[in-house]
C-alpha cells in the first residue's frame, strides 16, 4: 500500500514530494492543494510605513503602536531604524497612554536586512522598543530575540536589557 | 570565523551567504541558499526531501557515525591562539580530509555490493515478462535467440519420495 502510493507520488512530479511526504496518509488531491495555499500563504514583506502596526516587546505600558513616520529612508523603516508612532492599545496602568506620540526602534522586523557580512537576517514580526527623543528607553525590560546591528544604531542599552542577541 | 550549518540541507554556510531566520524564541535558522529558505517556508521537512544530508542519514545512504566528523563538531569553548596548535591543525585537515574521504569511498562500495546481480536478475525477469511486447510469441517460438536459455535443473529426490510413498 505504501509503496504504491510513493510510487503515485513521484509520478505526480518530485516538486510535489516533501509537500506530499508530511501527509502520506492523506489523499493526493487535497495534499496538494494544502501545499499550494503554504506556498501563497507567505507574504511579501516590506518596510515599516506610516500605518504599520507593530508589536511593543518592553514594559512601558504600550502594547501595539501604528508607525505615522518612519525618521530616516524614504520608503520606510528597517530593522535598527527609529520611526514616530501613535500608541493604539496600552495597558490600564502604564506609563505611556493610548493616543499619545511616541518613538520607537525597530528591534524586529519580518522583512530581510543585509549584515555587515553579506548576509542576511529576518524575525517572525515586527516590534518596537519605545524610546524618548534622547534614545534612551522608556521601559526597564526588553523581552525576545534582538538583532546585535542595533550596537552600530548606538542603542546600547537595549542590546544589555535584551534577553537574547541573534 | 565560524562555518555555520544550513539547518535544511545541512551543507556548510559560508560568511555572507545566505539567509538567517530568527523565531520570537530566539531559535536562529540558518540557511545556505534561497532553495533551502523556500523549502523551509514550504514547511517541508528535511528528513523527507531526498537531497539533504537529513535524509540521506536517515535512510543510511551516507557513513554518519566516523571519528573524523568529531573535528568538524562544533565547540563552545573558543581555543587560545597557539601558532603551533595552529600550524599542526593545517597539516592535520589534510591527512583527516584524505582519511574521510578513503572512508566514505569505502561506505559506498559496501553498500553498493551486490546492486549489479541484482540489476541483472531484475533485468532477466523484465526481458521474460514483457518480450511479448516487442516480439510476438509464434516469432519467438521459431527464433531462441531472443530469450534467456531455460536453466534446467533435475529434480531426482522428488521422485524417490514419490516411490516411497507407494509402498
């Protein structure tokens, strides 16, 4: 049975295969059409723009802020670059309020950014590190993943408040 | 400079080539090249891909377990500088590249053995079972030429039990 099946399989075409593979029990039509909807699933990433939303990963209060500018680019704003944003969800207690202005750096951002070496480096989603004009952070703590680029961008004091250096 | 290794064909990732992905868990997927960042965002494992180093592991296609791989591990105690440790290690790669190589060419010739008898039986069966494809049977009746000579073999004990069992 099994064998007939991986047979049928590569009939179909190799491309197919390791889509097929993950559900061998499956039937062959509705495999490929969960291949194809992972495959159209993937977005294309851009930059961070006016309207963006991004995740706050600090304890200053916030917890989502929409990017009204990015400081520096003309397209928008990358991983390590500082934006201006309006806080849309805050906690009830913190110590920044839903609708005030604020500035942000870019410590995550799902779209691709080349390093120093050639390569290059992307993170699940967007987040934000909610700093004053000064670029000295409002909250005490950082929590996920942040790029080491951001030592270049002089934001020091974010990489040793962070949890974990990529 | 460290060699990284691409986490879905497992090949090594050389400074400035390709793409590293970083999960919110601080997980780093590491990749050498865009086909393997777009099998990996395929969601396809690599265990079940035929070309990648995973798969050829697991289905014993390559040697896995050698003492030679034990240079190559990754270490998490950076080395002090020695100019002699270091001197030595460049001859070393050498000798341990050579001696890697002999064992794997060694690896394959074993498991290569007996592939042509069995090709040659498998190639006999499809010649009996499908000549009547390409030749009728009344042409083959008339022409031996076209089929494998009958291997004959005498059957003596059979008829001796036979015997036996009449009395």
């Amino acid at each position: 049975m099994a064998t007939s099946l991986a047979s049928k399989c590569s009939r179909v075409g190799r491309s197919l295969f390791g889509g097929l593979g993950n559900s061998l029990s499956g039937l062959l039509n509705t495999s490929h059409d969960m291949t194809a909807s992972n495959f159209f699933s993937q977005q294309q990433r851009t930059f961070i723009q006016m309207r963006t939303v991004l995740k706050v990963v600090d304890n200053s209060g916030a917890k989502k802020v929409m990017c009204i500018q990015a400081l520096k680019g003309k397209k928008g704003a990358r991983l390590g670059d500082t934006i201006v944003a309006s806080v849309k969800e805050a906690m009830p207690n913190g110590k920044v309020k839903k609708g005030k202005v604020v500035y942000g750096v870019v410590v995550r951002a799902a779209m691709q950014r080349g390093r120093v070496d050639g390569s290059e480096v992307k993170f699940d989603d967007n987040a934000v590190v909610l700093v004053d004009k000064q670029g000295q952070p409002i909250g005490t703590r950082v929590f996920g993943p942040v790029p080491h680029e951001l030592r270049k961008k002089k934001h020091v004091k974010i990489l040793t408040l962070a949890e974990h250096i990529a | 400079m460290r060699l990284e290794k691409c986490w879905f064909c497992s090949s090594t990732v050389y400074p400035g080539h390709g793409i590293q992905f970083v999960r919110n868990d601080a997980k780093i997927f590491r990749f050498c090249r865009s086909k393997c960042h777009k099998n990996f965002k395929m969601k396809r494992n690599p265990r079940k891909v035929k070309w990648t180093k995973a798969y050829r592991r697991l289905h014993s296609k390559d040697m896995t377990q050698d003492s030679t791989f034990e240079f190559e591990r990754k270490r998490n105690r950076p080395e002090r500088y020695d100019r002699n440790l270091a001197e030595n290690t460049l001859k070393a790669i050498k000798k341990i590249d050579k001696i890697r190589v002999t064992r794997e060419e060694r690896h394959h010739k074993l498991r290569m053995k007996g592939k042509k008898a069995k090709e040659q039986k498998e190639a006999a069966i499809e010649l009996e079972q499908s000549i009547h494809l390409v030749k009728a049977p009344s042409v083959l009746a008339e022409d031996q030429s076209l089929t494998l000579p009958k291997i004959k073999v005498k059957v003596q004990a059979q008829a001796e039990e036979n015997h036996a069992m009449e009395e």
